[in-house]
C-alpha cells in the first residue's frame, strides 16, 4: 500500500492512545503526590515558636486576612492561596540554603524544634510547691478581712 501525497503523517502520540493515557496519568499521579507531600510538610511543622520560625508569618498572615475577609468566599479563597504561596515560598527558601551551604538540610527552615514559652504545666507546679496550703491560707485572708471589716466598723461608730 503506497501513501499519496493527500495522506498525511499522524504524529507518533496519537497512533499509541495507552501510551498517551500513560502519560496523563503519570503527570497527575505526580502532581497529586506532590501536592500530598506539600501539606504533610506543612501540617508536620511546628506552629508555635518564640522566634516565629517557618510557616508560622505565613499562617499568621493568612488568618489576619481571613479576619477581614468576614465570610467572603473569593476573599476567603484569595487568602488561603496567598499562604499556600507563602508557604511554598518558605520551603523553596529552605532548599535553597541547603543548596547554597546555608543549613545542614532543606527542610532545617522549618521542621525544627520549636522555642516554647515555659510549660504552664511546670508554672502551675512552682506555684504549688510555693504554696502548698492554698486552703489554710484562704480562710487566713478570710479572717483577716473580718478583722479589717471589724476595725472598720469599731472606726465608724466611734465617730
């Protein structure tokens, strides 16, 4: 069978439609993989650190703007992709450093350990162990303040 000059040449991709499905399938299969490892990055990272470290400008931009937002869907929808740019921006920064010998890894901007205020827990035991009769002292106040109420009262009526 001999091609005429009518016929033209169909280009390889379209002749093999699998191979073609393959590829489609590849390329969401990597964008999908890839935005899952992107929000386990984000969700794994600290969100408290005195030094406000990592995502947390990001995060604390985002609610400022969903604040103002007040329940406006494309304000609301603007807002959380700002962050997810942000947030994209800060793990590019972190490779970036690591590429350039500025931190030991890539992930080091943030996956870290986080700088905390002191545990209220610890706090609260302190306190505890300062005063270890809350009670005795309270009824000490109380009749303290009786006292004082009675001087009071003795004051006035001399007067």
């Amino acid at each position: 069978m001999k091609k005429t000059k009518k016929q033209k040449k169909q280009p390889k991709m379209s002749r093999d439609p699998e191979a073609m499905n393959r590829v489609f399938k590849t390329v969401v299969t990597s964008f999908i993989g890839l935005f899952l490892a992107f929000c386990i990055i984000i969700v794994s990272s600290p969100r408290e650190d005195l030094q406000k470290r990592g995502f947390i400008p990001c995060t604390e931009t985002m609610i400022a703007e969903l604040h103002d937002c007040e329940g406006i869907v494309w304000c609301t929808v603007k807002a959380i992709l700002k962050n997810a740019a942000c947030d994209f921006k800060v793990i590019k920064k972190g490779f970036g450093g690591w590429l350039r010998g500025e931190q030991e890894t890539p992930w080091a901007n943030y996956l870290f350990a986080a700088e905390k205020e002191d545990d209220f827990e610890e706090i609260l035991r302190q306190f505890y162990d300062e005063n270890p009769d809350i009670a005795g002292e309270m009824r000490r106040l109380k009749e303290l303040h009786e006292e004082l109420e009675n001087a009071i009262r003795k004051i006035e009526a001399k007067e």
